[in-house]
C-alpha cells in the first residue's frame, strides 16, 4: 500500500498507511452514511480496513487532526474527493463519535498528551 504523506502526529504512520481522505471516507460510511462507498475505490481495501480496525485509539484524534488540514487533496485519491468534502466528512463523523459519553475526547486528549511528551522528548535529546 502506498503512502502519500506522513503525519507527525500521534499514529501519524498508521494512518499514513491509509490515506487520511480513506480513513475519513470509511469511518464517514461505518458511522454516517453506509449508502456511501467512495472508500470502497482502492485495491488495497482490505489492508486499509486491517489498520483501520488496529488503529482505534486514535480515530477521534485523527478526525479533529483532519479538521485543520489544508489541502487534504494535494495528493489525490482515487474517489475524487475534494480538500472542502473530506473535511466535512471528518466534521460530521466526529459529531457523532464524540456522542459516547466522552471517551473519544479522553482517547484524543490523551493522544495529544503522548505527542506532546514525544516531542518533549526529542526537544531534550
């Protein structure tokens, strides 16, 4: 599978692996809309789903990531999204995953926090 950027963010290699405009694309259809399959448009579907479902802890922080990314599109993707619609997907998806009671908040802060002290501890070294 090919990789496009690498995200220096916690998991960033994980979901490097997919492609965040993929992993927006399948989480929007598993929690969103399950008419939409643009994600089903790679031939490496089933190793996507495989890191997809090794990733977990780090969904709700990626989304939010996502959120604030520009040019999500610069290195296309074989659906045809636009920078504007994986951003929305990303939005809407974390509405609703972020109705669990406060979980994917703990697991994104917490995610925040290791990246923090991993860039602490680079700073110092």
């Amino acid at each position: 599978m090919k990789s496009g950027h690498n995200f220096s963010f916690a998991g960033g290699e994980l979901l490097a692996k997919m492609a965040a405009w993929w992993f927006v694309s399948y989480s929007y259809y598993l929690y969103v809309d399950r008419t939409h399959r643009k994600w089903q448009t790679v031939t490496t579907e089933a190793s996507r789903r495989s890191v997809y479902g090794r990733s977990k802890e780090y969904h709700t922080y990626w989304l939010g990531e996502i959120q604030s990314m520009e040019r999500l599109d610069v290195h296309g993707n074989t659906a045809g999204l636009t920078s504007s619609e994986i951003k929305s997907m990303a939005g809407k998806v974390l509405s609703v995953v972020s109705r669990d009671g406060g979980v994917g908040e703990m697991k994104a802060m917490l995610c925040r926090l290791e990246a923090e002290y991993e860039r602490m501890k680079k700073a110092r070294s």
